[in-house]
C-alpha cells in the first residue's frame, strides 16, 4: 500500500465516501457521483486502492484461540435457572403454610439465631449481588494507605496481611466501580512489594504457603498470565512441592504435608494451568494423588493422612472436593461424603467450610448441587452486616476469623456468594 | 433439509428446547471471533455462553421481521458491555503492576508479545469505531445491521466505518 505525501483526512471530503462505495452501501445516486469523481480525482482514485486492501487485510486477519463448544455449559446453566425457580416457587408454598400454621417453632428458631454481637444482621434475604457490592464497599474502605488489608488496627502488617490481601482482591474482582478498581491495582502492587527474591510472599513463616499461593491467585486472576510477580510466585510453589506430591510448612520436614496448604497450592497451580501453563500437569496429578491418599473408606479427606481429623473432617472433604471436581476427576465415596458435608453445612458459621462448600457446590454444578448452594447463599447474605459502623461486612467466630477478623470473613463470604454466580475463584480461560 | 435460524428461533419460542442447540451450533464459533476481535480472548468463552443464556432467556421477543443475526449481535453487545468493566478492571491492574515493575527495571515483556499487524492495529482501535468494523467486515453485517445492533443512525455506521479504516490505514502505513 502507497500513502501520498502530506495525506491528511480532508484531503478531498469524498474520500468520506470511499469505504461505503467499496462495501456497496451508497445509494444509487450516490454511487453514480462517486464514480463520476473518481474520474477525475487522483488522491481519491488512490485512497481507493488503499481501502480496498485495507478491507481484504482486515478480513483476511487470523483469529486466534481454540475452538468453542458451550452447549453444554449453556443447557446446564438453563437446567440450574429452572431448578432455582421451581425451588424459589415450593419455597414459597412452604412459606405459606408456615404463617398458616402460626408455627412457634419457627419464632423459637429464630430466636436461637440472634445475630453476632456486636452486629445489626437481619437475617433478611438480599439478592447476593447487594450483598457482594455493600461488601465491596465495606472492604474499599477499610484497605490501608499502604495497598494492603490486615486484620486489627495496628500500624505493622500481621503475619497474614498478604493473605488478607489477596482473599479482599479476589473478592474485589467483578465489584462495580472506580473505587474497587483502583483498590485493586494498589493491592497488586502491594503484593508484589511482599515478594522474596525466593519467590514466595511475605515473611518466611507458618502463614507463607498459604500467602503466596493466595497471592499468586490473586495476581494471575487479576493480571493474567503477564503476571511476573505471579509467575516467580509459581516456581516457588512448585520448587515446594514435597516428594510425596502434597505441600507443608515451610520449616516443617520434607514428609510432613496437609491438605490445607495443598489445596491452596493445586488451587493456585489450576489457576495458572488455565492461563496456559501446561507444563504444570505433572505436578498438579501429584498433587491430586496425594489428596485422594488421604481419603478413607467413608470418602472423608483427612488432614495429613488417612483418617486424621485433629479439625474434623468437613472443611477440608469439601476442599478436597474442591479440586478433585474442577478437574473432573472425583472418587464416588469423596463425592458421597462431600454432599453430606454439603447438606449439614448450610449454617455459614465457618467461613472457610462455607468457601470450599460454595465453590465446590458450583462445580459439581448438578441441580441438586444448585439447590444446595442457593440455601447456603441465602444463608449467607442473610448473616451480612445491614447497619452500623460495620455495614457490608462479615463476623464469624471460627478459627480463622481469630487471625484474619471481620477483613477474612468478609472476603470469604464474598467469594462464597461470588461462586454461586460464576465469578470468584472460578478458573479463567485463557487462549 | 437444515432449519434456517429464523425456523428454529420459531421452534424456540414454542418451547422445543433442542432448537438452541443447534443454533448453539451454527453460531459459537462466529460469535467467539466476534468477541476475540473485540478483545476478549480470556472471556470470549465465558461470553459466548452468556450470549446463548441471554438468546434463551429473550427467546419471546425474538420477531422474524429482524434477521436472526442482528438480534443475536444485540445480546451479544449487551453481554460484552456487561462484561467489559470486569476485563478492564483486569487491565488496569495488569497495567498498573506492568508500570510499577518497569520503573524499578524489572524483565521487559520479551519481543514476541510485541505485534504490529492488522489484528493489533484492530486492537487499538478507540471500542466505538472496532465493534463497527467487527459487526461489518468479520461478522459480515450490512451498515444497516450494524446500525440496528448499536442503536446508532446509518450516518453514523458509515462515517465511524470512515474513521476506523483511515485510522487503521495511518498506522499501517506509519509502520511500515
């Protein structure tokens, strides 16, 4: 293609004309002047040839990426949105004879749920986008100067500021406004400050596995694949992983795994797998097999081995589950003791239960699954924080909120509600 | 004899469900293109699927009168409106840490990320004028369809048609 010197786009206002004259979207009138000003316009009779090429190379450019098939991601989303309505109708049914029967026990129930001290939460079911943005706002505006969120108030980060961090990014990514987006980029680049030349995010402690593969999700979710701080964040995962294929501590020995860390590690690694990291298969398939090691014979995930449940059983049989769905590839007896756990915990007292149980729920994706996670989400919203200093947030009094406080309980409920809409932890596609 | 579009939006409508698979079909490769030039290459899939969810769910106010397609760019236009703050929040991140990095020296992307072709110019497009060459010239739109899917005049089409390609031709050439 040759451009005239000192072409400029008003050269002849006809040249206006050109690429609907190509395209044959003139009028005949119009058509039939152009042709006539061709005739005796050299700039134009020039430009012409330029838009003809131009329109064949627009055309002729490739389109990358690997060919879709969503049907069935389509009939399956339509199969959930028919179960969620027909059990939003029979919940309504239900609820009618409920006031026709003036049952006290319910007055009693709800008498037994009296919200946390401390809060105003109503109990009241909100749609889980309100909740999520009165959520997003409560956390915008508790993020420090610095980028980070950290639980208490004091001035020097606490050992799980990175983590805190990460968790109020993911649960920040879809939130509506400027505000939550420029709260994002000041975390990512607080997060990326926390980085070691080792690799892995902050302090070299108990918390770090658990912070850099927070982070490293945060930070491919939030950036992509382009993520450098990610990527090194990546290799330290990987160059800790344990030879028996789980993950530990830090300073623990090289046989001591859990299935806590693990499960954040294969989370973090699945992550970057979707943004094209093939080259993570092997490790993820160890890490897996580990986690089915410790399955026993009633399909609950242990926490170092077979049967150890110094915590109990449900929080990581759902995070077990976690993982082995997404990649499609789940023990029938885990999948039996998952939807026990499922049906037991729809009392969202521990965020980090409720967290595996959403996401996994989301994965398993059936209309039973559906109809589980829509309980938990209303359950969910109804805790929220509606008025108040606190409004948007969370409390819980589990063992985690102890150490990450109304910050990590907010995140984790967000994330909660966020995987019954497709968005959370959810794995992005990448082409 | 294969159903035309507008057969089985009809079949749809009266509540024969297996008609959206085959429209599924005929339609998820195009529409992934579309949503791929407009620049989502991560969420093309995921926006592909909220188009069909959508084309369901409005499946009554489907009218034969209007071609299948420009109903089909009309959901898919308010699916890639909706989605497009999600992937610029994700941008500005990605740009933001991209700064922050570089001014401390960090590693440059490496050379192979850094294109200057057809598809890249596409991509710097201001969104207005390359979701107009997008429906026209790739997914195959008349001006007039166009115009239909963005709620715009002719004129309209027309003269940001103008401006994209002069566009696109200035920085071909200013490359070459």
């Amino acid at each position: 293609m040759r451009i005239p010197e000192g072409m400029h786009a008003t050269d002849c206002p006809r040249e206006r004309d050109l690429p609907a004259f190509l395209q044959d979207e003139l009028t005949e009138a119009e058509r039939r002047s152009l042709e006539d000003h061709l005739r005796t316009c050299a700039w134009c009779r020039d430009a012409l040839d330029d838009y003809r090429q131009m329109i064949t190379a627009v055309r002729e450019a490739p389109v990358g990426g690997a060919p879709v098939d969503v049907r069935g991601a389509v009939l399956a989303r339509l199969e959930r949105s028919r179960t969620r309505r027909y059990r939003l109708a029979w919940a309504r049914r239900a609820a009618l004879w409920v006031v026709l029967l003036g049952s006290a026990l319910l007055a009693a129930r709800l008498l037994r749920q009296a919200p946390p001290r401390g809060s105003t939460a109503t109990g009241a079911r909100v749609p889980a986008r309100t909740a999520t943005r009165q959520g997003g706002q409560w956390l915008v505006a508790r993020q420090r100067p610095d980028g980070r969120w950290d639980a208490g108030d004091g001035d020097r980060p606490t050992r799980y500021a990175v983590g805190l961090t990460a968790l109020s990014m993911m649960a920040l990514d879809g939130a509506d406004g400027e505000e939550a987006d420029g709260a994002t980029r000041r975390a990512a680049v607080y997060l990326a400050d926390q980085q070691s030349p080792e690799g892995f995010f902050g302090p070299r402690d108990s918390a770090t596995m658990y912070n850099t593969a927070l982070a490293v999700v945060a930070l491919l979710q939030s950036g992509g694949a382009a993520s450098e701080p990610a990527l090194r964040g990546l290799e330290f995962i990987c160059s800790s992983q344990r030879p028996g294929g789980g993950w530990g501590y830090v300073r623990a020995s090289r046989e001591a795994m859990n299935t806590s860390i693990t499960v954040w590690q294969l989370l973090a690694l699945m992550q970057a797998e979707a943004c094209g990291r093939t080259d993570l298969r092997a490790r993820i398939e160890r890490g897996l097999a580990w986690l089915e090691s410790t399955i026993d014979d009633q399909g609950r995930v242990g926490y170092s081995a077979r049967a150890d449940f110094p915590y109990g059983y449900e929080t990581m049989t759902a995070a077990g589950a976690l993982c082995a769905l997404k990649q499609r590839k789940v023990p029938p007896h885990l999948l039996r003791a998952f939807l026990d756990v499922a049906e037991q915990s729809l009392e969202p007292d521990d965020m980090y239960r409720t967290y595996f149980v959403a996401a996994a729920l989301r994965a398993f994706g059936t209309s039973e699954a559906s109809g589980l996670l829509e309980e938990l989400r209303a359950q969910i919203t109804g805790r929220q924080v509606v008025s108040g200093p606190e409004a948007g947030s969370w409390e819980t009094a589990d063992r985690w909120s102890t150490a990450g406080g109304r910050v990590y309980a907010t995140a984790m409920a967000m994330l909660a509600l966020e995987a019954g809409t497709g968005r959370g932890l959810e794995v992005q596609r990448y082409n | 004899m294969d159903l035309s579009d507008l057969e089985l939006m009809q079949k749809l409508r009266d509540g024969d469900d297996t008609a959206l698979s085959v429209l599924m079909e005929r339609h998820q490769q195009p529409l992934a293109n579309f949503f791929r030039r407009l620049g989502a290459y991560r969420d093309a899939e995921d926006l592909v699927q909220e188009t069909f969810v959508r084309l369901y769910r409005y499946r009554r106010r489907y009218r034969p009168a209007a071609r299948f397609t420009t109903f089909l760019y009309t959901l898919a236009r308010h699916a890639w409106i909706d989605g497009l703050r999600r992937l610029r929040t994700r941008e500005r991140v990605a740009l933001g840490l991209k700064e922050q990095l570089e001014v401390r020296g960090a590693t440059a992307p490496p050379a192979s990320l850094v294109r200057l072709d057809v598809e890249e110019a596409l991509l710097e497009l201001d969104e207005r004028l390359r979701i107009v060459v997008v429906l026209n010239l790739l997914q195959g739109l008349t001006y007039k369809e166009v115009s239909d899917v963005l709620g715009l005049p002719v004129g309209t089409v027309k003269s940001r048609m103008f401006a994209a390609l002069h566009e696109l031709r200035r920085r071909l050439h200013e490359d070459s």
